[in-house]
C-alpha cells in the first residue's frame, strides 16, 4: 500500500504566490496525499483563494484564523496535529516544487531508519526569477550538497546541524509524522523553529538527501531573512544562539569557533542598521560575547 502524505500549507498574505504554491501541490505526480489549508488571518485575497478550494477532493482541512497567531511554528503544530497521513510535508505557501517532488523524495525513505528527507532548493526572487541553487550549507561545506546523500541523524547534527540550519528551506523536507509525536513544538520562536524541529527528528533517526533542485524557495522583502527592526534582530540572534548553546559544548563550540562565526558576522553587519544607544541593550548572551568573539589571528 502507498503511504499516506499530508500536506500542510500554511499562510500569510501570500495570495501573490499561492496559486502556484496550490498548482504545483494538487498535480504531483503522486497522488496519495490529503491537503490541509492554514491562513493566519491574512489581509489579503489568500482567504478567498483558499476559500475555492473547500470542496477539492483532496483538502481535508481549511482554517482561517480570525486572529494572527504570531507564530508560523504554531501553525505547523496545528497542521501537523491534524494530519492523517505517515509522512508531513510542510509547503510553505510562497515557495512551489517540481511535480516529482513527492514522487523523488518519497523513494529517499529506503529503509524504516529514515525519518527524514529533503532536496536542494533553487532560490528565486518576487518575480519567480531564477536566482541560482541555494547554497547557505555550503558555508560548511562546498561539495557535500551537490550530490546525494545518507547520513545517522545524530552524526548529521554533530558533524554539520548544530553549527547552522543547513537544511534550508521547510519546503524542501518530508519526514514522518511520527518522529515529531513527542517533541516539544518552539512556539515562542519566530526564525529558528525549523532549525530546532529538524534536531528534534534527526535525534531519532536517519536523513537523505538529493542534489536534484526540486523546490524553489522564494526569497523576497516580505521574507525572515531583510533585515528588521532592533528587537527583531535581537531575537533572531538569540535564537540562533539557544540552538547552538543546546546541541553543543564550549569545549566543542571552542574547537569549531569558525563554524559558528556567522552568527556574530551576521549580527555585526546587521548592527549598522541601528542608532549606537541601541546596542547597550542587546541582552545577547555572556557566552556569545565571551566565546564566538575568539577570531584566529592571521
């Protein structure tokens, strides 16, 4: 018997996109999935778009919230609690894939170890233009994702997930629903959520990968990545911070210092966007100010 896939798309006043999003969902080329349609109180047509879609066949769920959540991370553990099937695939509702997205990472899941999967992703801007093969992993390292791979899940976060989120992009990923039963969902996260969920799965099992782009994933100013307001990118910073701080030891964060370092570059260039009375109240933590500072001298 086929498995069962469950379908999540979740979204905020993307009615731009999500026709496509919805297109290339309903016409894969496989078809043993249900739909379940999230709208966290858009302000745009989204709900109108989704609305038509409340008697297709394959949509069990549509919920439009009267309120924004203020969390996407709430709205995948709602779709997640209502999903029917043996795996999830959480469709972001600005992204679309290849009609073989399902049918090539479904065939990943070759043995009962595995409880993810994902391919590379193809960023492309507002307009849907092609803006080349995302390559954010590649900062750890520059072949391992141009070809496929199977990886323990425990050795994937210890050699590469815990120092950044190299699975990049939500819209590429299939995992089974059962390796998310008993986690804890971060719903007080608004950057990082898809980072902690992933740990939270390879922690019980294995990954596989494709090199093959069969996602796209948007990047446009609507988008968490543009740099926000002060407090937003406080709270995106320490978010990156609790991730690392949880899945690593000084000791092991000291001898991999240059692998984290990012996180203090991102910050550093984002900073210049803020008045300098700001930063006296960044609040970020002692560690990271004692420890990701430590740069080797050239």
């Amino acid at each position: 018997m086929l498995p069962k896939v469950s379908i999540i798309i979740p979204n905020y006043n993307h009615a731009k996109f999500l026709q496509q999003r919805l297109d290339t969902v309903f016409n894969q080329t496989f078809q043993n999935f249900e739909v379940i349609l999230l709208d966290d109180a858009s302000t745009d047509s989204s709900k109108e778009i989704l609305n038509a879609y409340k008697n297709h066949p394959k949509v069990s769920q549509i919920i439009i919230n009267n309120e924004n959540s203020g969390s996407p991370f709430k709205q995948w553990k709602r779709g997640i609690e209502l999903a029917k099937g043996d795996y999830i695939w959480i469709a972001e509702s600005d992204d679309y894939c290849e009609l073989t997205f399902l049918e090539t990472l479904l065939a990943l899941f070759v043995e009962d170890s595995e409880v993810l999967v994902y391919s590379a992703s193809t960023i492309i801007n507002d307009e849907g233009k092609n803006m080349g093969r995302h390559k954010w992993a590649d900062g750890l390292d520059v072949k391992r994702w141009t070809q496929d791979f199977f990886n323990n899940g425990k050795n994937e976060i210890k050699q590469y997930l815990r120092y950044r989120n190299t699975i990049t992009n939500a819209s590429a990923v299939v995992f089974k629903k059962d390796a998310v039963k008993d986690i804890h969902y971060p719903l007080d996260m608004k950057f990082c959520g898809d980072w902690y969920i992933w740990i939270e799965i390879l922690k019980q099992g294995n990954v596989a990968y494709t090199y093959k782009e069969l996602n796209y994933f948007r990047r446009h100013s609507a988008s968490t990545r543009p740099v926000k307001t002060f407090e937003i990118e406080k709270q995106r910073i320490n978010e990156y911070l609790e991730i690392v701080l949880a899945n690593s030891q000084f000791f092991s964060r000291f001898l991999n210092r240059n692998k984290y370092l990012w996180i203090l570059n991102e910050w550093q260039e984002k900073k210049k966007n803020f008045p300098k009375t700001k930063l006296e109240h960044l609040g970020l933590s002692i560690d990271f100010l004692y420890f990701f500072k430590l740069k080797q001298k050239k």
